[in-house]
C-alpha cells in the first residue's frame, strides 16, 4: 500500500507526496520531527545552534508533538526558538534519520519565510545562537536532517524523500 502525506501550502492549494514508508518493507517510525528552512530575501537560512548534546547547527525545529501536524510543529517551534511567526511556503523533503545508535526518525523539512515578528533567541539554555547562512561555508557540526535538507535545497531539490544515515554515534538525548 503506498503511504500519502496531503500538504496544504495556501487556500486551495494542496500537494501529495508519498512517505518514506512507500518503499517496500519500510514503516513509519513513531518519532517525528520538523523544522523549517526560514529563507530571507538573499536566500540565506536561519539556523540556530542547540545549547545541549553536540551544540548541533540546525533549523529552528522539534519534535512533532501529539496531535499536531508536522506543519503545526514547525510554526510553533520558529516562534519557541526564535520568536517568529513563520509561513509554510513548501517542503524541502521527508528524511528518513536512521543510524548512530538513536532510534529511526522521520524528518519533516519544510521552507518557510518570516511573517511577524524579529528574530532572537527566546530561551538560552536550548537555543545558544541564531545564524543567517549562504551555501558556504556551512556551520558544523549539523544536523544530519537539517545538512540534507539544506544541500537538497540549495541544488534547486524539493520534495524529496529519502533516508539519512546518522555519522557517528549521536549523543544520548532523550526524545519524547
């Protein structure tokens, strides 16, 4: 059976696009998460750096929360984490996590630009710095979701779906 995920981007305007869990012999595991790609008007990405674990670069971004969409995750951590109030404007991709000794997640990578609001880090002990980054260089360490997300966005790729392989054992952090 191929698994469907029904965005909608604007009134009327609705877009499908198969899961990861299309391919054959793959489920959809139970974490989720999203973040998304803020873009200013000179194309540079808003990223944050975590203030726990590795001190990752990333998106603004989190885990998809019990009866929220991915969508509705990634506008309410842009306002937790940078206090903005962003627009889905697409989807950059669905990236599969798999690997460094954490348990499979799957990623949800939309773009999106800024609506209200001025951007700051809201809360210093998860957020320690805010980033506009060009194509190169690229801050690291990275998110592996947010690093695929990024290249794919960068050569033109949306909608993308495909696995990720953690490098490395990741850092224990507990996911709820």
């Amino acid at each position: 059976m191929r698994a469907e995920v029904w965005l909608t981007l604007a009134p009327n305007e609705a877009r499908c696009i198969p899961t990861p869990a299309y391919h054959e012999g793959m489920t959809l595991p139970h974490r989720q998460c999203a973040a998304s790609l803020i873009l200013d008007s000179a194309g540079r990405a808003l990223l944050v750096q975590q203030n726990y674990g590795g001190r990752r670069w990333s998106a603004p971004g989190g885990v998809v929360d019990s009866g929220e969409t991915p969508m509705q995750a990634a506008q309410r951590e842009a306002q937790e984490e940078v206090g903005v109030e962003i627009r889905i404007t697409g989807i950059v991709g669905l990236y599969l996590l798999q690997g460094g000794g954490w348990p499979d997640v799957l990623s949800h990578i939309f773009q999106a630009e800024i609506v209200r609001g001025i951007v700051h880090v809201v809360d210093p002990e998860e957020i320690a710095a805010v980033e506009w980054c060009r194509p190169t260089p690229v801050l690291l360490p990275m998110t592996h979701d947010v690093e695929a997300g990024l290249s794919d966005l960068w050569a033109g790729r949306t909608g993308v779906v495909r696995t990720v392989e953690r490098r490395g054992i990741m850092e224990p952090f507990t996911l709820s």
